[in-house]
C-alpha cells in the first residue's frame, strides 16, 4: 500500500483509492465551496425580485434604477498624485453622506484613512441633494510624505455611507506601484 491509499484507508478497512473513490473524495471536498458559492449568490440578488411587476416602465424612471454614483478619476494613468472623487445623488431624495474612507490595499495589507477635512475646512456630514454632484480632490502626496510605504500599495478604495448607515459599493483604481517597472 501506497501513503495516498493509507491517507485515504477508513477505520473499517474500506480504500478509497479506486477511481470511484477519487471521484467520491473529490465531491465531498468541492461539495462545501459549492454550497458557500450558491449562497453569496443568493445573498447578492436576495431582494433584487421581490417586487416586480409585469407593467410597461421606462428606464428613466425607475426607481430602483436611480442611485448614488460613485466615480474615482486619475490625473495621470499611472502613477497618480491627484485622485478625484466624483459623488452623484440620482436618487429622489436627497442624502446625507459621512465621511470617506480612503483604504490603501496591498495584497494582505492595507492601510484606512478616513477624510474629515477638506482644505482645512470640515465638509462632513455633507448633504447632497437629488440632482447634485460633489466633486473631492484627494492629493495622494498628502499621505505618502507621511507614510512613505503607501507608494507600494497598488490599489486606492473609496468607501461611502450614509449617516443612517446605509452603505454604498466601494469604488476601486489601481495606481501602479514602485515595484512595478
């Protein structure tokens, strides 16, 4: 006996190294990640079909599709020092923003700030009206000459919430590192 068929030896003699037992093995191992794959699916779209209706609607006014956009814009495709945040209210009624947070990411690391200020001038909690757009130029140079290590980390993330605590999708943009060439 070879050590994969000891591993796979049951406590009542039974081996299943056969090709059976191979396919067995494999199916209760992916079995779980499957299950937890379906699940996050369904949490995803758990509430995106609970009320349709089957009426005629136009796009433009529909109410689901009307929300807060969140944009991140480079001033350089690489290597950035300027990042600007656009904050568009597309919602009907109008929201009460908290401050951002600015997230640095490395692969296993990463570093969160949150924005108070802008120009010396506390913004926070912002009101934003349907229609209206904020826009926040975020000077990256600010946060390297205190912490010289953020010019190795090649993602930026913005994280917005409400004063409620709803939460917004974060927006992401790679700013290339100085490890790459």
């Amino acid at each position: 006996m070879n050590l994969f068929s000891i591993l796979l030896t049951h406590k009542n003699g039974l081996i299943l190294a056969g090709s059976d037992g191979l396919v067995w093995l494999l199916i209760i191992i992916c079995l779980p990640f499957l299950v937890m794959f379906l699940n996050s699916i369904y949490e995803r779209n758990r509430g995106r079909f609970r009320n349709l209706t089957y009426s005629k609607r136009s796009n433009n006014n529909h109410a689901s599709d009307r929300k807060v956009d969140i944009r991140l814009i480079k001033n350089f495709a690489n290597r950035p020092s300027v990042v600007t945040m656009i904050v568009e209210n597309n919602t009907f009624s109008s929201v009460d923003l908290d401050a951002p947070l600015v997230i640095f990411n490395a692969i296993f690391y990463q570093k969160t700030f949150r924005l108070r200020k802008v120009n010396g001038v506390q913004i926070y909690p912002l009101f934003l009206e349907s229609g209206r757009v904020h826009n926040i130029s975020i000077n990256l140079n600010g946060f390297y000459s205190r912490n010289p290590r953020l010019r190795w980390f090649p993602f930026l993330t913005v994280k917005l919430k409400d004063v409620s605590g709803r939460k917004y999708a974060p927006v992401s943009v790679f700013l290339k590192p100085y490890w790459l060439p």
